[in-house]
C-alpha cells in the first residue's frame, strides 16, 4: 500500500509563510494533481514530502508509517523537477543506469532494468547517445526514466512539463497517463496549468497562500466550486465573475436580464459575486423559452480550432462564451446576437469570504 498522508504541514522562510496548515490524503495508486498559481507552495509541499524540506509542525505518513524524519533516500520515493538536470557528459544508458549504479544492483540486473525502461519510454533508439543530443521530449523521457528506474512507490512531480512547447506537452500528458496506468504507481503532479491537473488528476488538490482550499474530481470542482478562487482556478475559459443585486431574500438580479433569477440561499442585501461558465452561455434559439436571454454584441473573436471562443458586451457587461466552430463562423465582429443562459448554470457566491452559496 502506497498511501501518503500529508498533515498540518508549516513551513516558514524567514517572514514567507511557504506553507500553512498544508493538509491532504493521495491514496494507493492514485494520480493526484496539486494546482495553484506560482509562489502558493508546491514545490515547498513536494520537498517536504520527499524529505529535502526540513519541517517543524506537521506530519508525512507513507505506507502507513510516519517519515517526517526519515532521510530521503529510505522513503521509497522519487521526485522530477522543473529543470530535468540530465548529465550531459553521458549517455542516455548511463543516465538510467546511474541511481542503480549508486546503489550497488549487479550489472546483469542494471542492464536488463535500463533495457526495460528504455522501452517503457520509448528511447530504446537512444541509449548510446549523449543527452545533450536528443530532443525536449527525450530528455524529459529520459528524466522520468532516471527517477522510477529504481521503481519508487511513490513518483512526486514538480511542474515537469514547463519547459516543453505545447505540441510536447500534449504528447507528454497523455505519456504520463500511460504510464500510471501501466505502472500503477501512487503520484503526485505540481502545476500551475488548471488544463494539466483536470485532464491528468484523477483528483486535484486547489492551493492557496500555502494550504489546501479544496479537493474533488476534475468534474466536481468544475461544476461545484466551493468557492470563488476555485471557480476561478478551473475551467477555461475562465468562469465569467459578475456583480448582481440581491433585492430580495432568494432573489439575485443581474443588470442586463429584465427580471430576477431564483437563488434560495441568497439574503436580501448580500454582497454576492455570480459565476457564470463560458461554456453555458448559448445562442438563443426557438424552444429556448426557460432560459434567460439577453441581446448582446460581439467584440472579439478567438479561434482555437474547433471552438471559438467570443467576448460579447452585454449593457456594459463583457462576458465570453464559448461556441462550435462552424457556429460561430457565421458571425463576425461587431454583430448583434441573441444569447441565453440557463438560470440553473449560474454559481452565486459571498463576495467578502468567497464561500459558495449555491446554484441558481
Ligand atoms: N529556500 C527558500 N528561501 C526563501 N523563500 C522560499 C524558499 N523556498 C520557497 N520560498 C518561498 O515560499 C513560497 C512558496 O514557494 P514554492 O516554490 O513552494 O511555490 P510554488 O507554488 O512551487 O511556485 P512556482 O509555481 O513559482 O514554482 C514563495 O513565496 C517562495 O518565494
């Protein structure tokens, strides 16, 4: 069982609060995906677990034992970084083959463990090369090689594909991917990049200033964000953020819509903030009735392929929605459109603690 349990963790740097209160379970096996913007602690949180951060207060449990202690090269555990140091003056076999080497394996069982891995990450090709001959992605195949092919059990990753260009990053989310599922080992993936976490995190841990704001599966946070910086942090484009009046207990009143929407827990007089995803907001269409709908006008366009993304002003309201390409080829710049959103899509949150109070 390659369970970890991370608990209370404080770490201070001079007058920095790195991490505060840094609290979460990954379970045996599990891909979990730790994501917050730069400077919230995740590289703090992953040194910690690894043992390269020296703590004060709080606990790392792995395997059901206690390691808060233990020095780092008895945790049975491995961490990427953000810079995949590879040494440049060997080759690619002596690369894998070198944290086996320190450990004193036979060469028979160094070379047939290499050969494995190799072919795991398809870079059999390169094993007579130098690093400093293959490119981004190889060497990023060759940093993960070199950090499971003393087969930890527990894999920690710091933002490794930062470095690589998008087409790279791609491939190598799906690599990763592939790799748990034919590894079945327990990690856990940094990153500031929300499209990395949902789509790699079979859960994802939200951090703030140093501690953990919430966790679920990708899809719970996208449709249930607890709170306001959550909303923020998932989803692409960002949820739009909109200011409404609160004229009645139960009743939230946007700007642009002639009459209020239901919203139970909302109080008379509430300070709230409405989110309102990118991906809810529809052209209005017939059968379209339930749904509020609004005239709006296009100010700008963002082609991304296979969906458009537009920037509709609404009054003095800008809002951005997300539309098929072959839809949104119909229209250009500076067009009055009719667009409608179902009022049970909306997320009504307190403007002052950013705690959810519910959907429409
Ligand atoms: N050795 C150190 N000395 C001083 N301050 C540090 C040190 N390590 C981290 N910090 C501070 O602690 C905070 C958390 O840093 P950390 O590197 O964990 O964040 P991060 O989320 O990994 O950021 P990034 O995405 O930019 O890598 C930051 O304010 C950082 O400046």
């Amino acid at each position: 069982m390659s369970e970890l349990k991370v608990k209370n963790l404080r770490r201070e740097f001079g007058s920095v609060v790195a991490l505060e209160d840094m609290t979460f379970d990954v379970a045996d096996g599990e891909f979990f995906c730790l994501l917050g913007p730069s400077s919230s602690g995740k590289t703090t949180t992953l040194r910690a677990i690894s043992g390269l951060e020296e703590l004060k207060e709080g606990e790392v449990r792995f395997d059901g034992q206690d390691v808060t202690r233990s020095p780092v090269q008895n945790r049975g555990m491995s961490m990427i970084f953000q810079t995949f140091a590879l040494y440049p003056h060997m080759t690619v076999e002596a690369n894998l083959a070198h944290p086996l080497r320190r450990d004193g394996v036979a060469s028979d069982d160094i070379k047939k463990r290499v050969g494995e891995i190799a072919e795991l990450l398809r870079v059999s090709h390169t094993l007579k090369r130098k690093t400093t001959t293959l490119s981004g992605g190889e060497q990023q195949r060759v940093a993960i090689g070199r950090a499971i092919v003393r087969r930890p059990r527990l894999l920690l990753l710091d933002e490794p594909l930062t470095n690589l260009d998008a087409k790279l990053r791609h491939e190598m989310r799906a690599e990763f991917k592939r790799l748990h599922r034919e590894l079945g080992m327990t990690m856990v993936y940094a990153t500031p990049d929300q499209l990395e976490a949902l789509t790699m995190g079979e859960r994802v841990g939200v951090i703030e200033n140093g501690r953990v704001v919430a966790i679920g599966t990708p899809r719970d946070l996208y449709s249930m964000p607890n709170d306001l910086y959550v909303a923020r942090m998932v989803g692409s484009p960002p949820i739009n953020i909109l200011s409404a009046a609160t004229p009645d207990d139960g009743q939230v009143q946007l700007s642009f819509l002639k009459a209020p929407v239901h919203a139970r827990s909302v109080l008379s007089g509430q300070d709230i903030a409405v989110g309102l995803r990118p991906q809810d907001i529809v052209l209005a269409e017939g059968g379209t009735a339930a749904r509020a709908r609004f005239p709006a006008k296009i100010h700008l366009t963002e082609p991304l392929g296979d969906v458009t993304i537009f920037d509709v002003a609404v009054q003095d309201v800008g809002l951005k929605m997300v539309l098929r390409e072959e839809v949104a080829a119909q229209y250009s710049v500076g067009d009055e459109i009719e667009v409608a959103f179902d009022p049970s899509d909306l997320h009504f949150f307190d403007r002052g603690s950013g705690r959810r109070l519910g959907s429409g």
